[in-house]
C-alpha cells in the first residue's frame, strides 16, 4: 500500500500543513472539507480574505520523497470524480 497525505495552505504564502491518508478518496473528502471550511470563514467575516491551495501526494520510495498525486490516466485528485475513487 502507498503511502498518501494531504498537504493545506490555508493562506498562501505560509508553509503547508500535512495530514496523511488511508486512500485516495479519503484524501479527497478532506481537501473538499478544508475548502468548505475555509469558505465558512470568509462567508462568516472570520478570515477578511483567503488564498488557499492543497493536494494530494503519495510518497515514492525509490527517491525518497513526496510526489503529487496521479491516477493511471495523470489526472491529479481535482480531476477524479468521487464515483470513480469508490
């Protein structure tokens, strides 16, 4: 099993905090969540403004380091519909 995380700017340019993952789809459900919530500030007048960014990466073990995401067909998580991670 690959190793996930996600990794969150929720105002860039600050460092990113990461958060591993069991899957894919979990992955994906979080980034959506960290987005909504980050929506809910600036809706509710908690953040006055917001730049965030985030994905996902699996870690590769022959460089010894985190790449980002792709699925067979390249596509990064944004690109994957949740149907197609069930």
């Amino acid at each position: 099993m690959k190793k996930l995380r996600i990794w969150w700017i929720p105002q860039v340019p600050m460092n990113a905090f990461n958060w591993e993952v069991n899957s894919p789809l979990e992955g994906k459900k979080m980034l959506d969540m960290l987005a909504q919530y980050d929506i809910f500030q600036f809706e509710n007048k908690v953040k006055p403004d917001y730049s965030n960014a985030g994905g996902l990466q699996e870690f590769n073990e022959e460089a010894e380091e985190w790449w980002d995401y792709e699925d067979e067909e390249c596509r990064c998580i944004d690109e994957i519909e949740y149907e197609e991670l069930k």
